[in-house]
C-alpha cells in the first residue's frame, strides 16, 4: 500500500504504542539510525 521506496523504511515493532512511538520518535529526533530505533523499542517490547 506505501509503495517500494517508503516500504523499506517501515517496520512494525511488537512495543507498547504509545511508549513506543514516544522512545521511537525521541531517539529518532536524536540522530539515531532505524535500527537503533527498533533496537529501543525492542526493549519495551512485552516478555
């Protein structure tokens, strides 16, 4: 539905949402690297 060029930019990540989208957008503004970001929301991710 996004098309190829965005497509490789999105990755669903099983996190809390709204922390999540807050850790991701946080980390993000900071300069850090997609998989940086994954790797923050990983940690909250439910055990």
């Amino acid at each position: 539905m996004i098309g190829e060029p965005r497509a490789q930019k999105i990755i669903v990540c099983n996190a809390p949402i709204v922390e999540g989208a807050v850790m991701a957008a946080t980390e993000a503004s900071g300069g850090a690297s997609l998989r940086e970001v994954v790797a923050t929301a990983h940690e909250l991710s439910p055990s």
